[in-house]
C-alpha cells in the first residue's frame, strides 16, 4: 500500500492484495486525524487500479484469476459499506 513516505507501493502476489485490502480497511477506519479523505480515496483508486491490473496480467492462470477475483469481490463489499455509511 503506502510505504512511510506516502509513496504507493505496488502490489505483486495474491498475498500482497489480501494484506493489502486489510491495511486500506485500516485505513479508511482509522480515527487519525492525519489521515484526509483525499488520502483514502487515493489508496482506494491505487488498489482497484492495481487489482484490475493483476486481473489481466493473470487471466490465463484460473487459479491466481479466482484468488484476485475473490479478493475484488471482498473489496466490492467494502465499498458497499463504505457507500451505506
């Protein structure tokens, strides 16, 4: 996700993205005032636009394509809740 920097750290392996989905849940659930909203939305836009990367560059391997498609899904979930509030 994000290094101590604020740089964005991209995202390689099946493990990568699952830690990765729990640490931008972290983050949009954090109560640390140093954490903006542009921040979030921009860690949000970073790993969809990482995980929809992963979903091409592995779409002849049907095994990674279900571990990414299952973690797509936990993060349409998240934003599910995030839009109810």
């Amino acid at each position: 996700m994000f290094d101590t920097s604020g740089k964005w750290i991209y995202l390689d392996t099946v493990e990568d993205f699952d830690n990765g989905l729990s640490d931008l849940i972290e983050l949009w659930s954090s109560a640390d005032t140093a954490i903006t909203q542009a921040l979030k939305e921009s860690a949000l836009a970073h790993f969809k636009e990482n995980l929809e990367g992963a979903l091409l560059n592995w779409a002849d391997n049907k095994a990674k394509t279900r571990k990414y498609t299952a973690i797509a899904n936990e993060l349409a979930e998240f934003e599910e809740a995030l839009k109810a509030g």
